[in-house]
C-alpha cells in the first residue's frame, strides 16, 4: 500500500514539474502589444459596449451582417443573454454548447473585420439595487449543476439561491 502511495505521489510530482505555465507576464505583453497598436477610433470602439439582443434575430440566431456592422465599427464587447428579457419562442434558458457557438462565432466574426482585435463577452451575473448582491440562476447553475432554486422562506428574497 506504502509503495503504491509513493508511487502514485511521485509520478504525480513528475507530471506537474514538467507542466508548462504561463506566466501573467507572458499575456500581459501581449495584451500590451494589441493595445498600443489600436488607433483612436479602435479606443473610441473598445469602450462601446452593445447588448446581445441587438445581433439576435426573432428566431435567437446570430445575425452576422449586424456583427460584422458592429465589427467595422471596432465595437469591443458585448453583454448579457439574449433571454434577459424573458423567454423567446419557448427558449427560457442556452446550453453551454450553444453559448460557445454563438460567442465563438462573434469572436471569429469580429477578428476578421477589425483587424484581428479580439472582443470581450460578458454576462451581467450579479443584480443588486437596494438588496444583497446575488449571483444570477444563470452564472450559478453554470458554475455549480448543485445550484437549486430555494423557495422563499420568511426573511428572505423569494430567488434566494444556495449551493450545496
């Protein structure tokens, strides 16, 4: 039993000392360099922030003429679910699959019209005006499947959340 411990214990030690990590540096250079090439209007373009909605059609795919619009005009991220406003066509929630497809997608739509600048997605997760911070149900069941819906319980929000 000793045997297999140590074993295990030192072939693990090996794998990790030859893992390659990437140093913060190593990314902030980068990120550095596709800064400092930006001209005025690609700043003016990075600091426009367009909600996801705007490059939905009726039927939640992706309008690419509206990307690529947005894209020649050096738009730098987006934000939310296009759900945010309820559901549409009976669609209340996307899978992760289809999450990735979509802003891959972006992604590779935005690089190609503006010159190779990546763009930032973000999910407004985390509501609050006049109440605890709380995580949305979307950021919570996609980070944690044990996430549940809590009924309300007196002195609490009827969507409070708790993970297991």
């Amino acid at each position: 039993m000793l045997k297999s411990w140590f074993t295990a214990t030192f072939l693990t030690a090996l794998g990790l000392s030859t893992y390659q990590y990437v140093a913060a540096d190593q990314w902030d250079g980068r990120a550095d360099e596709i800064v400092d090439s930006f001209s005025t209007e690609d700043l003016i373009g990075q600091m426009a922030q367009i909600d996801i909605s705007v490059l939905m059609t009726d039927d939640l795919e992706l309008d690419e003429d509206t990307v690529r619009k947005y894209a020649k005009m050096r738009v730098g991220s987006y934000l939310n679910s296009p759900l945010t406003s309820g559901p549409k066509n009976g669609t209340y929630l996307w899978t992760a699959e289809k999450w990735r497809e979509v802003v891959t997608r972006i992604q590779e739509i935005t690089m190609e019209e503006n010159g190779g600048h990546p763009m930032i997605y973000g999910v407004d997760s985390v509501h609050g005006a006049r109440c605890h911070l709380r995580p949305w149900r979307y950021a919570l069941r996609t980070a944690d499947q044990r996430c549940r819906l809590v009924p309300p319980r007196p002195g609490l929000r009827a969507r409070s959340h708790h993970c297991s």
